[in-house]
C-alpha cells in the first residue's frame, strides 16, 4: 500500500528583524516514514519546526495536514492537528511521576479531584502498548535520559499525535538505548506515524530514515531518498561545497610526557585510572555512556575536589583542588554540557570569549575595551565564529558557532592541556570540520589535546592513542596502529 501524504509544508517564508530565516521552504512527509531533516547550524531547522508546532507564525505560505489546509497560529493548535515536538531539551517535571507528566495539564477527575488510579492505569497501558519498561508510578527523576525520552514520546502519542518531530533524541544516550529508541519509532511508523528527524549523526539515516530534506541558509536545497543517495552528496548539500578534508590530521611524533595521573579516584565511579599525555598529540577516551570519562577529567581539572591520586605536569607533581589551579598549570576544560555547564546564554560573545582572561584587559578600575575586543576578535577569527557582531547575545547563536565560541574563551587562556569533552555533539558538518582543523593546528603547534567522544569515527580518525574506559576504569590503551571500532567496543563493553 503506498504511503499517503501526511503533511505539507509549502513556500514557507520566515523573516526578523533584518534577517531571513525562512525563504521558499517545502517539506513533505508521508504517513509510516521517518524522514530526515539535516543542515548545519542555523540553516533553518529549528524555526521550521517551531512554525510547524505554532510557536512562531509564518510569514508566508500553507500548511496541508491530510490534505487539508490549516491554520496553525499557537502550540495548542498544532496539538489539535496531532503534531507533538520532543525537544532536545526535555521538559518533563522531574519530580512528578511518569503518569503525572503524561496528563500534566489533562488529569482524569472524580468530581473535583484526580484520579490517580485511572491516571496510572491509562499511562501504563501506552508504555505497554509501546514495549516500554517503565512503571508509570516513578518519579521522573529517578529514569535514564533514554527512559524521559520515551515518557515524551509516549505523552505525544497521548494526544493521538500524526506528526511526530525528534530534534537530537539520540545526543546523550547510550548506543544500546538508540537501538530501544529506534525500535519504538519502527512501532510508531508502523501505526501510520509520521516523524521529523533532526540529527547530525549522519551514520542515523541508514538506520532508521526513509527520505531526507535538506536545508541551507534558510532555503530548500531538496529532498533525497536515503537508500539512493550519499553521505557526501548529502553534506555537499548542506554546506554549498565538497569538503575536501572532513577530519584533518597530520600525525608527528608526539614529545614529552607533559601530563601524568596516577591512581585518579573521586570515591564514586572513577576507580584507579592511570594515564599520560604526550606534547603535540590528541589522547582519544572512548567508553558507553557512564564509564566515567568525563567524572575522570573533573577531577584533573579540579572540579571535584575530594579525589585521590597524583598529577604530574612536566615532571612535577601538582596539587589541583580547583580550576583556577589547573588554569595556573596551564590545563583548560571545555564542558560536555555547553548550556549548562559553559556558556552565559544572555551575554555576548565577546563577554563569553573573555570571562577567563580578565586580567588581561582590567586593571584595577580600569577597563582596557580595546584590547578586549582585540583578544575576541582572535579567537572569532581563529575558530571562523559567523556572529553579526562581538555584541550578540550568544544564546541567538546557531549550536556550531556557540562551541566556537567556547573553544575559543579556553584558548585565551593559552593552555598547554585543553581537554575537549564531546566537542562536536550537536554541531554540524561544517562546523564539525573546521573544529578540527583548529586541533589539528594546536597539537602542531605543541599543545596536547584530550578529546572525549561517543562519536566512534571521530574519536578513531582524529585520535594518535585511545584509552577505553569501562565501569569507572581504563581498560585499556589502543596504539595508533591498533585502533578500530571492533577494539573499543571489545574494551568498552566486556
């Protein structure tokens, strides 16, 4: 039976203030697909989505949902029409129960009060129904990413939803929960669910998308059937270009040990963990999610001050109970976490790519601008940020230039370790490639790197050695000459 047109977005236009967001954008999805939506950074996903989910109202063009024309004008309308949007970000009350979260807003009552057992009894029969192992009397807070993930998806499907759009759902989770996350879209196609799918994980489309419409700069660029075409014809769309070099890495003979820790543990995951770091190489660490890579690089950069063990830089043992003494020992951390973690979502980028170098432009009262906007602009023009000004509020920023500019602050530091913690996750293919570019030019240059990622081909194509972590441990170290994704894994998961 031929799929049937669920949904049509047609000549959508979308401006601000002086900016294009949206220009002739068609998209086209079908009943029982899942189907890709890619382009890098600020290429217009996210707004098309927020049009479709009536947070934003387009300027110009239709929206069809079964053939009918409809007017989506705020998020309650678009519900109506069974369009349901799982942000990356969650928004589930954490300390509310599973069936609370479900019907926030639409509990069944007796009278004037809820009832908590029809509530419950509803919400575990769509788990149920969706294969999911999740009691719908636990407390939000206490469930995996994975498992609140699924809670979004089953509080859509609640109210009947047609259209179904996953931005970044798979991010932050463990390749063992994708496979559970990809197996319940197939249930969901396969009741005549149509899904919108925003990754940059290009490896995704082959396993679980049937049609990919690419945008760039706010414009349809076209719409490809993933079986009949390539990873490189698809990122040829997105950037405007073929890039001729995707990782970029020339390999050298690495210097002298510049960074030792011995016996790391922070007296809850982290157990033991023995490493070394050369001059002018990258130190890959791979492992699942929950190895405790990231608890690891904590503790070297002093955000966990109650760990046990010893730090050696350059042949010297070191005392590191906080950042400011790994920045004084020439370490720097950009976070897994950038939101969280790293940025100042309501300063400019030129208060985010300073706040750590402050002393180099105030001086007492006094407030050196010049030099201030001089050490920005470096490191705009280093990282090849696109910002419209050193002014802009880096939370209107796209993903990819954020993270530019987050490398960009800790490179004023000038530091001798940078420890990158999942770099690339949630930046596009081009920006993907120009980050490292820049590692590639710093560990020439004699700065030693370590990078954790989850992304297998990243980690193996830009890495000189790799330690796998497993449970909390190092498992192991693979040699240039001995890295492959069969021996990660062997390490990672035995």
């Amino acid at each position: 039976m031929e799929k049937n047109v669920l949904l049509q977005m047609k000549d959508i236009h979308k401006t601000f203030p002086g900016v294009y967001a949206l220009k002739d954008i068609n998209l086209e999805v079908r009943a029982g697909e899942v189907h890709a939506l890619l382009g890098e950074n600020g290429a217009g996903k996210s707004t098309l989505i927020k049009v479709l989910g009536g947070i934003y109202q387009a300027d110009q063009g239709e929206i069809f949902i079964d053939g009918n024309k409809v007017d989506i004008s705020d998020v309650r309308d678009a519900q109506q029409q069974g369009i349901s949007i799982i942000h990356q970000e969650l928004v589930l009350v954490p300390y509310m129960t599973v069936a609370e979260n479900i019907y926030l807003g639409r509990e069944p009552k007796n009278g004037l009060f809820v009832n908590h057992r029809k509530m419950e009894e509803d919400a575990q029969k769509l788990l149920d129904a969706y294969q999911m192992e999740i009691d719908a009397a636990m407390v939000v807070a206490n469930l995996t990413t994975a498992q609140q993930q699924m809670v979004e998806i089953v509080k859509a499907i609640s109210f009947d939803s047609k259209i179904l759009v996953m931005d970044e759902p798979t991010s932050s989770i463990s390749d063992k929960e994708v496979e559970f996350l990809f197996n319940t879209m197939r249930i969901l196609t396969e009741k005549g669910v149509g899904i919108i799918y925003i990754s940059h994980k290009m490896s995704e489309l082959d396993q679980i998308c049937d049609r990919v419409t690419v945008l760039r700069d706010g414009k349809y660029v076209g719409t490809e059937v993933v079986k009949e075409t390539t990873k490189e014809k698809l990122i040829s769309m997105m950037v405007g270009r073929e890039l001729q070099k995707y990782y970029t890495r020339d390999f050298q003979n690495a210097g002298e040990v510049v960074l030792k820790c011995e016996k790391i543990s922070d007296g809850k995951l982290v157990k033991d963990a023995t490493f070394e770091i050369r001059k002018g190489e990258i130190v890959g660490f791979s492992g699942l999610v929950g190895s405790g890579r990231s608890e690891l690089m904590k503790c070297v950069f002093g955000l966990n001050q109650n760990f046990t063990g010893d730090i050696t830089i350059n042949e010297k043992k070191v005392k590191i109970k906080s950042p400011i003494d790994a920045i004084k020992n020439g370490i720097a951390l950009v976070p897994e976490d950038r939101k969280k973690e790293g940025l100042y979502k309501v300063q400019s980028v030129k208060y985010n790519s300073t706040i750590e170098v402050l002393d180099e432009f105030i001086k007492g009262i006094i407030v050196n601008y010049s030099k201030e906007e001089a050490i920005t602009q470096k490191y705009i023009d280093m990282m090849s940020t696109k910002t419209p000004s050193q002014d802009q509020i880096i939370g209107n920023l796209s993903g990819g230039n954020q993270q530019k500019v987050m490398i960009g602050r800790w490179l004023a530091t000038t530091p001798k370790i940078l420890i990158l913690d999942e770099p690339t996750r949630g930046v596009d293919v081009g920006a993907k490639s120009e980050i490292y570019a820049r590692m590639n030019e710093l560990v020439k240059k004699g700065v030693s790197i370590i990078m954790i990622s989850s992304e297998l081909p990243e980690i193996i194509n830009m890495s000189d050695r790799i330690y796998v972590m497993n449970s909390g441990r190092i498992a192991g170290c693979l040699q240039r000459d001995g890295i492959s994704q069969e021996h990660i894994m062997q390490l990672a998961a035995s």
